[in-house]
C-alpha cells in the first residue's frame, strides 16, 4: 500500500470524482460511510454516546456525514460546529442535511461547552491534512480541553494541528488521539515515533479511491500489509527436501552471551531454512550441543570470544553475523578480514546485527566490503553510530536512506512500524508488532528470521519485508494468550509457526 502525500490524495480524489462520475460530495459521502462502519465496528454498544467536533472544511464534513449517519442509527450525538464565515461547499451541504434531518448542530467559536464531556467518545473533525499552518492560539482552549477530558478520543484521518508531510513542532496545538482512523492510505506523519503521542492506534478506513488513479502516483513510502507479503511468499513444491531450503551460517556468541547465538539460529530453523551451522567461541560447545541439537556446531578455538571465521563458506546460502559476539580486539581483527575475504570472492548474502555493526562503525571504509543488498539491522544507538546523529524522525529517515543508496545496502529502522530502507530509496514501514516485543532478544531472533529468509531463496528485498512482517507477526500472536509485560524473545520464536499459518495458509488433506 502506498503512503501519499496530502497533494498526491487531493489528486487521486479528483480522479476517483472524474473517473466514477461523482461529487465530491459523494466521495465524502463515501468516507463518512466507511468510518460509520468500522467506528460502530469498534463500539458496538448502542448505549456509547458520541460527541463530535467539526471544523469549516472537508474534514469537518466528514464529521458531519458521520454524525448525521450515527444519529440516524439511534446513537446518542452531539455535534458541535465550529462558527466562521465561510465553510466550504461540502461542509455546507452537510450541515443543510442534518437541518432537514432535525438533527441539532452547536456551533463554538473560542471554547466548547463544559458539558461536552458526558458523552463516552469524543471525535475530533476538525483539520485535515490540507494544514499548511500551526492553529493559532485562539484554539489553545479548545484544543487544550479535548485533551484534558478522560473519554477516548478519535481522529478523523490526522489528528487536528498536526502536518502530514513535514514534522511538527513541540510548541504546536494538536489534538492527542486515542485513534486515528485515517482515509485510504496512512500518511507518513502518523507513522513517526515523535508523533505516537498524538496518533494513539492507527487504523486506514478504505474509502474506495480509483485504483488506477492511486497506481499512477509515485511515492517512495509504502505500509507493509498481509497482502504484500502473501504476493511475496509461496508454498514449496511437496518433493523439497533440506538441501531446497538452503543452509545459514549464523556466527557470533562471547562469554555470557551464547544466549543471543541460540536464540537467533532456532529462530531461523522455525522460520524455514533447510539446516543452520552456529560458529561460535568454544563456550558454547556444552550449551549448544545440549540444548540445540537440530543446529550443527563449529567452535572458535578461543574459550571466550571469536578469534577467526570459517574458512569455507561456500555450501551457506546466507550468513547472519554479530549477534552476542562482542567487541574484543581479537574478534574486531577477525571480523574485517572476513569481510575483505567477502569482497574478494563471490559470496552468500549477508545480515549483520548487534556487534557487527558497532565493530562496522568504527572502520566505516569497511562498508565498502559488504556484499550489496546486506542487510543491516541496527537498534536506534548502533543505528546513530552508523549514520550520525538526527534531530527528528524526518531526519533519521532521509539519513538513513542517503546510507542505503550510497552502500546499496537494505536498513533496518527498528521499533513501532520498523522502516525498511532498501537500495533503491524506497521505505516500507511495517504493520505488525507490539510494546511488549521491546525485551532482550528480540533483535537477535529477527537477525535469525531474516537470514533464514535469505538461505531459503528470498532476494535481499522480500527477506526483509518478509521478516520484519513474519517477527512482528510471531508477537502480536503470542500476546493473545500472555500479557505484553510478559513476553520474552523465546515467546516470539515459538509464534513463528502460528505467524505462517497466517501468511501460508496450509492444512493437510
């Protein structure tokens, strides 16, 4: 799915109007019936009151439309408008529907009514995402008691005072929402963790713009959905066998850290590939062959810490390297020659995570060793160490994908919605996840899931979609019979299976 900008929306309604023989008024007719279905959808009860704050433009008629269609349904509204001189045509069509309907509109100019917060939800219409301007002061009091009250509070696509293609600043009026509903498609702001605060959940109301007006516009930002990655995923053929699904080498693991090697090579086994070898320090001899018996093992002759790689690296399909391997001088030296021995031969592809990538950031000319389409999964410091410092999420994000053009590398931007940077300047942010999966070992069971994507066939691009998808997936499945405080990394691998019986569906027959 596409991410646009308010210009690129503004275009793809004008079409849909042009292409369908509508009104723009029936589009917004359109959109008021899709947020009646999936807000009424969410609170079903007949007894939740609504109120409703509507502003002078098409934002604010779509709170009219949809407070005409709750009414109708026998719910409890009550709508408040704000008074100006102008409205645009839509708005004023609106409010001539619900004069006729006998429905009651209070308009407000500087503040609202004290009373407005008897009722259970309150949705807030008021600005859209054509605002070009912070809301001036006069709003401050409206503003500041919508955001006092302790009722749930909706957004009709962005929460009001808040700019959809550019940040906005601390100091600006903008309505926290508890959710967002937003039209068609998300807008990128919604998605930065700077604006959490304001966007609460985030659920895209399909309103049925022209499919053909919405494939013709470009954009460089895309959201991952179910849809995506069933078009990037199939079943294999029933003659497979553990040579089909390739061989990952995963290497990393130091002295109170072969945790971390374990965790990310089961996760790669429970996502697919065909066998998975652990090099590791010799420590982990004893824990691995005991407790992982379906990986095969090869020891480091250093007790402690990695002093070399394996010498033949020809039979893996795809290495994950850094996970839980430290930073000592020994492993640091060991590290770079194998990335020059990758740069000198033609090599399976990589993931690096966790040490390998603050060992990359002290000798950036190393970067220029990896394979191209490596995959970099950095937490948000190994993240800064790589690419320098940002002053917002806009900044980190055209940062980082300045870093993958110039590298041709895939990057992770991990948190809420994880962004995937890919080579060619395109950022696909992810769907899937929850708080809870912020817990040790997580990234270490991500870095598995990837490079087990990778061993399997899956080109740089589809590995890193898939697994971000897949990891997300695996959490959200799990806090369905656990709490999210409660979730640990092992959680996360054993919802795996549950998450491809969702992207592949497969029953024996």
């Amino acid at each position: 799915m596409k991410i646009l900008t308010a210009s690129d929306i503004r275009k793809a309604d004008q079409a849909t109007i042009d292409r369908q023989g509508l009104r723009s008024f029936d589009l917004m007719e359109r959109a008021a019936n899709s947020l009646y279905k999936q807000i009424t959808e969410d609170y079903p009860s007949f007894e939740t009151s609504f109120v409703i704050f509507c502003g002078t433009g098409n934002n604010g008629g779509d709170g009219l439309a949809l407070g005409r269609l709750l009414f109708q349904s026998g719910r409890d509204v009550r709508i408040f408008l704000h008074q100006a001189d102008k409205y645009s045509a839509d708005n004023q069509e609106n409010q001539k529907r619900l004069q006729q309907a006998g429905i009651p509109i209070k308009c407000f100019t500087d503040a609202i009514p004290t009373d407005f917060e008897t009722q259970d939800v309150l949705i807030d219409s008021l600005y859209g995402i054509g605002l070009s301007r912070p809301l001036s002061k006069a709003w401050r009091a409206v503003i500041e008691a919508i955001n006092a009250s302790d009722r749930a509070i909706l957004a009709i696509d962005i929460p009001s005072g808040m700019y959809s293609d550019q940040p906005s600043s601390k100091e600006m009026l903008v309505i926290k929402a508890h959710h967002t509903y937003t039209l068609q498609c998300p807008k990128i702001a919604l998605l930065q963790p700077e604006n959490a605060a304001y966007v609460g959940e985030l659920t895209v109301v399909d309103i049925q713009l022209d499919t053909s007006a919405l494939s013709a516009v470009d954009s460089s930002y895309f959201f991952t959905t179910l849809d995506t990655i069933q078009s990037r995923c199939s079943l294999p053929s029933r003659f497979a066998h553990k040579g089909t699904f390739g061989h990952a080498l995963i290497v990393g693991g130091s002295y109170g850290k072969i945790g971390a090697i374990h965790l990310s090579a089961k996760a790669a086994l429970r996502t697919g590939c065909g066998m998975v070898t652990i090099y590791s320090a010799a420590c982990a001899n004893p824990i691995l062959q005991t407790n992982f018996p379906e990986a095969m093992l090869q020891t480091d002759p250093e007790l402690n810490h990695i002093t070399s790689f394996p010498k033949t690296i020809d039979s893996y399909a795809a290495i994950g390297v850094g996970m839980g391997m430290g930073q000592s001088a020994d492993t640091k030296q060991a590290f770079f020659q194998f990335l020059r021995a990758l740069a000198a031969s033609k090599s399976p592809k990589l993931v690096l995570d966790a040490d390998a990538l603050n060992l990359l950031a002290q000798q950036p000319e190393s970067l220029n060793d990896l394979p191209l389409e490596s995959i970099l999964t950095p937490h948000p410091k190994e993240l800064q160490r790589l690419i320098g410092s940002w002053t917002d999420d806009w900044e980190k994000l055209e940062k980082t994908r300045a870093f993958a053009q110039q590298h041709q590398v895939v990057v992770l931007i991990k948190g809420a919605n994880t962004a995937v940077v890919l080579p060619d300047g395109t950022i696909h942010f992810n769907t899937t996840g929850n708080w809870g999966m912020a817990t040790a070992g997580s990234g270490d069971v991500l870095a598995g899931i990837i490079t087990s994507l990778l061993a399997q066939g899956f080109s740089s691009e589809d590995a890193a979609l898939t697994g971000v998808y897949l990891h997300g997936l695996a959490g959200d499945l799990a806090v369905q019979t656990m709490h999210p405080k409660s979730l640990i990394a092992s959680d996360i691998i054993d919802g795996i299976s549950k998450a491809w019986h969702v992207v592949l569906p497969f029953c024996i027959t």
